[in-house]
C-alpha cells in the first residue's frame, strides 16, 4: 500500500491540516485528520527528512 500525505492548499478555512490518500480501500481516508494526528504525522515526516538527508550522496550537490 503506498500512502500519500498532503497538506490542504493555503486559504482554506482547514489549511495547515494534513490529508492523507491511498492506493488500497485498506486505509480509511474518509475521515478527516484531526489536529493530534496532525502534529503525528508532521513529527514522523520530520523524523524521515532527518534520516533522509542524512543519507543523501552529497557528491551530488557538488557543481563541477
């Protein structure tokens, strides 16, 4: 199952509220993110950016 996490579009009366999508019916995606899950998510998403950053081949970045 992949799980898409997004953000409602700036503006909006809910914007700053994550939404999540899915590629299976498993996963109920019907019910709005309350604001606990909210801050869930934004800490796990923080915590991946971390690891992933950190595993970045910097060679990559480097202009030659």
């Amino acid at each position: 199952m992949t799980v898409t996490v997004g953000q409602v579009a700036h503006g909006r009366p809910d914007a700053a509220f994550s939404t999540l999508a899915a590629s299976s019916l498993l996963l109920n995606t019907t019910v709005p993110v309350d604001g606990g899950e909210h801050l869930q998510l934004r800490a796990a998403l923080d915590t991946i950016a971390v690891v992933v950053s950190r595993r970045l081949h910097t060679e990559a970045f480097e202009q030659g």
